[in-house]
C-alpha cells in the first residue's frame, strides 16, 4: 500500500517538506499490453472482413433469383389514359 507522508533526504542532511500520498489500486484491472491490443484489432478487422464477405455473398445469391420480368410495365392497351 503506497499510502502515506513522504520525504526527501538530501545528502547534506536537510529534508523536504512532508508530502502526503493518497493512492487508490485498482482491485478489478487487467493491465493490457501492445501484443494484446494488436491481437484484438487483428481480430475485429478479420470478423469485419469475413462479415462483408458473408453480406456480400447472401446479396449475390438474391440477385440470381430475380427475374428480369419484374422489371417490366404491363402498359394499358387503351390509347387515351395516361401511363
């Protein structure tokens, strides 16, 4: 525990001013280090990758089953309405 009143000797024998800590730990804390960063960027550019892939081919197998009569106007054959 770090806590507590603090001072400098210096070599001639004079102090410094007390200083008083107050320090908190962190009981829960996970220390994470650049490997660990590197891995979980690694990871989501991957799932996001293979996310775009998957949309990617599920997009490309509903455009296969569409007709191109869907895109078609039936037209009314009476001449005089507006289309």
């Amino acid at each position: 525990d770090p806590r507590g009143v603090y001072t400098c000797e210096l070599e001639n024998g004079k102090r410094s001013p007390p200083l008083q800590l107050h320090y908190r730990m962190c009981q829960n804390c996970i220390e994470v280090d650049a490997p660990t960063i590197s891995g979980i960027v690694v990871a989501d550019v991957v799932a996001t990758v293979f996310l775009a892939v998957a949309v990617y081919c599920v997009i490309g197998q509903d455009k296969g089953r569409m007709s191109r009569a869907s895109d078609r106007q039936n037209l009314i054959a009476n001449e005089q309405l507006y289309q």
